[in-house]
C-alpha cells in the first residue's frame, strides 16, 4: 500500500483542488446550468473530468453538504438541493431615500418588483441600506471588508460603489446599477432627458405656445435631467422658457404651494396677466399637490391651462385631476436590470452593458 503524503505542501494541492470542484459546482448552480433538484455527475465522472482522485471529489461533495447546497444519498447519488438558491442578490439603495415620505412609494414599489424578479430568476434577494452624502461613504457603510461580499452572486444597486465595483468585479461578482446615476460599468437607467424631451415635443405639437414649469430643479440648473432637455426641445421648436412661468426650486411635498404662487404671479388675464397656455411639472409628488391647487383655484384644464406630469407606470400615486403624463415602467425597469444582472452571472461578459429606459405618453383630459 502506497503512503499518503501528509506533507505541508501535499495537503494544499489536495484543499486547492477541492476547492476547485467546489467552485465550478458553484457557479454551474449560479448560472443555472444546475438547478435545485438535479443529480450532480457521479464522483468517478467528476474524477475523470477534474483529473484528480475519488478521495479529492468526496471531500469536495461533503463540503458542499456541509454547507447545505447538495444532498448524498448511498447508492442514489449527490443532488443539489430543492431550496437551494441560483445565489444571493443585494439590493443596495441609499437610506435617505428610502426613507423621505416623499419618495418611499416609489422606491417601496421599486423594491417590491426588484424581489419578485430575482425570486424568480431562483436568487435570494437581500436589501441594504446604505448611509451617507458621498460615493465613499456609501461604501463604507457597507462594510466592504466583511466575507459578506465574497458570497454573493451579483449586486444590484442604486448608489455608486466606484472602486468597491471594481474590486467585486475582480472576484467575478457583477454589479448592475440602476437610476440616474452615471457612475457604474453596467447600468439601467430611466432616461429622464427623454422624459423632458417627450413631455416639451408633446405641448408643443398641441399648439401651446407660452410654457411653463413646476420642478425640483433650481433655476441655475437647468441643464440637468428632465429640465435641460425640456428646455431644449422647447428652444428647437422656437419658443423660450419665461422664468415668470417657472416656479423652480420646489419642494417635493409643496406642489400645491408651488401651483399657487404660479397663478398668483402671473395674475389673471383680464387684468393684463401673461398666463403660461401650458405647463410641464416634472415630479409626479409634485404633481399631486399641483392637482389639488388647480381644483382649488377652479381652473379649467385644458381651456385654462394644459398640464402635463411625470408619472411611473405601477407606483400608486392618484392625482386629482387625470392628468396627461409622460411616464416609466417599473415592472420593465426591474425586469430589465435583473434581466441584465442574470446574463452577466451566467457569462461574465467584460464589455459595458447600459440600457436606457424610454418614456412613453399617456394621454389624459388636461392636455
């Protein structure tokens, strides 16, 4: 009888290679290639194939019980587990966010969808939140040093990792973010200058001519997101944006504040006033106070004033008035950054994969 060789440097070829085994086994499971439920290759084929001994694959396939991904059975075979999942996804969103009234359905909806898509895409879903006001400290928050992160099979995101994604994507995580951030290899986002773009072209094909705006957005900063392009199409089409038409700057919780003081400065026409025909209000939040306020005033839509809101397709937001509105998808925003994150799982693509989310109008009575 041969003697087994203890040495120190014996035993680590025997650990790498079981680890070996260990790991394709893995990542066949995370990329579907096994599924909960399936007989694995008896230990003498996976012998052959990974060129090393019986001894080397039974170690390999007790970890793995160990661990509770395969079930062995004497004389039936080694099976992956029924409740196994494809691996763990984080859903890493920032707190602040999740937490602001004014932005929690949306999210809340967000997150919902995001859960259904990755159970069943067969992943385990976990959320996160991360705290913070900058990119490193969003990290930080995240404890980027715990085993944690060396578990996971991909990351789903809606705060910049930076150089933390880089690091997953050395150890072959992907990560996938998602909103308007343009931070991020591999991106899904809502494409809000469209947004903009769609909701100008829109008044503008109705014969309005005098446009205004109702936004978050500071004045000095109109060439971000939605109101840069808004304001762009409106300057393709001929037509100027009067700041005394605007009311920048809003809160997202004062919509109606917003609308008011709107109607109040441009005073009514029979008295000389320089009404807006139309306006675009670019927060559907906003929005909800901005219906209140025109019900309020009695103000005819569209004979008085045309109106057109931001609005996303599943968050339960109701308006008081039936708005017109240029809006996204969230079940397709989840769908498509799943969809994304499970493609790079299974093939580890290298290139940057981005995909923009269009708009789509949806006509109601104010326009």
């Amino acid at each position: 009888m041969a003697n087994l060789d203890l040495t120190p440097e014996a035993l680590s070829e025997r650990n790498t290679l079981t680890q070996r085994i260990q790991d394709q086994v893995v990542r066949s499971i995370r990329c579907g290639e096994i599924a909960p439920g399936q007989r694995l290759a008896s230990e003498r084929q996976l012998a052959k194939r990974f060129g090393v001994g019986l001894h080397t694959v039974n170690r390999a396939m007790a970890g793995l019980a160990a661990q509770g991904l395969v079930e062995r059975t004497r004389g039936r075979g080694t099976y992956v587990r029924q409740d196994v999942a494809r691996g763990v996804v984080p859903v890493v969103f920032s707190s602040r966010l999740m937490t602001l009234s004014d932005s929690s359905p949306f999210y809340a909806e967000l997150v919902d969808r995001f859960r259904q898509e990755l159970t069943g895409a067969g992943f385990r879903h976990q959320f996160l939140l991360a705290s913070g006001g900058s990119p490193r400290e969003y990290v930080e928050s995240l404890h980027p040093d715990s085993g944690y992160w060396h578990t996971v099979a991909g990351v789903l995101t809606g705060v910049p990792l930076h150089t933390f994604e880089d690091e997953l994507a050395q150890r072959g995580i992907p990560v996938v973010t998602v909103g308007s951030s343009n931070h991020g290899k591999h991106r899904v986002w809502p494409d809000y200058p469209e947004l903009g773009r769609r909701a100008a072209e829109h008044l503008v094909r109705r014969g309005y001519r005098r446009i205004g705006l109702i936004t978050p957005c500071p004045w000095e900063d109109q060439e971000h997101h939605t109101v840069g392009d808004f304001r762009q199409a409106l300057r393709e089409a001929g037509l100027g944006l009067d700041r005394r038409h605007c009311v920048c700057g809003a809160d997202f919780s004062r919509g109606r504040e917003a609308m008011q003081e709107l109607w109040a400065r441009v005073g009514p026409e029979d008295t000389g006033g320089d009404r807006p025909e139309a306006i675009f209000v670019s927060d559907d939040m906003l929005g909800v106070g901005v219906a209140e306020a025109i019900c309020e005033l009695g103000i005819a839509c569209p004979q008085e004033l045309a109106v057109i809101c931001q609005a996303t397709d599943g968050v339960p937001i109701r308006f008081a008035l039936p708005f017109s509105t240029c809006r996204f998808n969230v079940a397709r925003w989840s769908r498509a950054a799943t969809g994304l994150l499970d493609r790079l799982i299974r093939t580890g693509g290298e290139e940057p994969a981005r995909i923009a989310l269009k708009p789509r109008i949806v006509q109601g009575e104010t326009t």
